[in-house]
C-alpha cells in the first residue's frame, strides 16, 4: 500500500508486499522488491535515485520515518529505525538492525546480523560487524573476512552448511535455496 501523500517516480519500481508512508518520497530508479517477505517505509522517509531495497522470506526490511536512503544505496532485510542517514553506494545486510541517528557514510556497509546503537557513525568506505557493532577500516578487512567467516554468511541468511562444500557446491545451493524462496 503506497499513502496517497507519498511521492513514488514514474520509473520506479515497487513489487510485492510494500507499504510506503505519508510524505515519503520515491526517486527514479528506485527498486523496491519484497521477494518472500515484507517492505515498510515510513513517514517523509526519502529513497533516492536507483537506491535498492529489498526483503526476503526469513528477513523482512524496515525503514523509519525521515530516514534518507542515498542514490545507488542497498538495503536489504533490515530494520533502520527513524532519522538515519545512508550515503550513496552504501550497502546494509540481512538482519542488522540501525538505532535512530545511526550514519552509514559513502560506499560504508553493515554486514549481516550488525546492531548499531542510536548515533553510531560509520565512516567513508568502512565496514561495520557484529553485535554491538564493531568498525572495521580498509586496511583490517582480512581481519573482517575471519570474523565473517566465523558466523557464515550463506548459513545465517540461506540456512546453508557450507562445511567441506566447494565453492561450486555453495552456490549451486544458494541459488537452488533462493529461487524456492519464489515458489
């Protein structure tokens, strides 16, 4: 359900179970895409050009009132509650979920299952992991890698064992166990 007081561009594209409220404004180029699962923008919220939000069957996406999603900006299956700021190219992952003033700056991510406490900032080309939330510099993204590794990304948002499997293998399941999600 799109308010009547929303704004949504010609060129965008809302598909499945979306809900985008009062005074919200959709830019061209938008994707707004509930694959399994649900999509709630809410109030005055501001997604820009060619920005991407999406849910999916285990993780349904959030976004706040007057929250601003940047251009070319990725949301997936999160929850980022009011007045945060996400800058163009960030990307936020499956289950993290954004406290109220939280700031993900240009091409920044918050990996899979991150909690940011209220005002947590998130600089230039930085990755934030885990719970609490902990920030990670380009120079420390072998360090990252590891941490990741420990939780498993295909296991957390595919439910895939990926022990003893070959890359081959991994993605094989993962695309099998993504496209069951649509039927």
């Amino acid at each position: 359900m799109i308010h009547s007081e929303a704004t949504v561009h010609s060129s965008a594209i809302i598909d499945g179970d979306v809900e985008i409220g009062a005074g919200t404004y959709v830019a061209a180029g938008a994707i707004i895409s509930a694959v399994g699962g649900k999509i709630v923008i809410g109030e005055r919220a501001v997604i820009m050009e060619n920005a991407i939000i999406r849910s999916s069957k285990h993780f349904n996406c959030v976004i706040g009132n007057h929250t601003l999603i940047g251009p070319k900006a990725s949301v997936t299956g999160a929850t980022i509650e009011n007045a945060c700021f996400i800058a163009t190219g960030a990307t936020i992952f499956h289950g993290s979920h954004l406290q109220g003033g939280t700031v993900l700056a240009v091409n920044g991510i918050i990996h899979i299952n991150t909690h940011c406490p209220a005002n947590t900032f998130i600089p230039i080309n930085h990755i934030g992991f885990g719970n609490p939330v902990r920030i990670y510099a380009p120079t420390e993204i072998q360090e990252f890698h590891a941490d990741l590794k420990k939780v498993g990304f295909a296991k957390y948002v595919y439910g895939i064992d990926t022990t003893g499997l070959s890359n081959t293998e991994v993605y094989t399941q993962l695309t099998d166990k993504f496209l069951s999600f649509l039927g």
